[in-house]
C-alpha cells in the first residue's frame, strides 16, 4: 500500500504547485515524504516543514473522502507537528486516491 500511495502522489506532485516539504508518518507501515520544491516524493525521513502522523488505512480513507481530515485531526487520528497551515493545502494533492 505504501508503495501505491508514494507512486500516485509522485505523479500529482509532478504537476502540482506546491512548494513545500511535508512527511505523512505512517508509524510501522512507512513514511512519504513530499518535497514539493523538487517535485518529488520518496519513502525517505527527511526534515519537513510539516509531518503528519496517522495511521495508514485512515489516509486511504481520507484520500477516497471517506473521513474528513478535519474530523481526524480533532478526534486525534491525525496529528501535525510543524506548520499547520501547509497540512491544511495537502487536500488538492490526495485527489481520490
């Protein structure tokens, strides 16, 4: 899974404006790190601007609008450490999947 959910958001980021750093911590199942001034996304643990921690079966479900992110963040299943402003322009990105 975690190579799918690198894969699709390498090519949204590709052809995305967004120039910012952000790692979503999946905890056991990985990390993805989007280095948005590069246009790239790797499985690295590189310094971000912003990391989010949540589990990964409820990013996919995030990322298919099953679960509101916003819903997530204040009943603890999503936290963010660093700049919650750039979480908050990671939506257009997740698309449908």
């Amino acid at each position: 899974m975690l190579e799918e959910i690198t894969t699709g958001l390498n090519e949204r980021v590709a052809k995305a404006d967004f120039p910012y750093k952000v790692k979503f911590d999946f905890r056991d199942d990985g990390k993805v790190f989007i280095n948005g001034p590069a246009k790239t996304v790797t499985n690295d643990d590189a310094e971000a601007d912003t990391t989010i921690i949540v589990k990964i079966d409820d990013f996919v479900k995030m990322a298919q609008g099953q679960m509101n992110p916003m819903m997530a963040f204040m009943t603890g299943k999503l936290k963010v450490s660093g700049d919650m402003g750039i979480a908050a322009k990671i939506g257009p990105l997740l698309g449908d999947g």
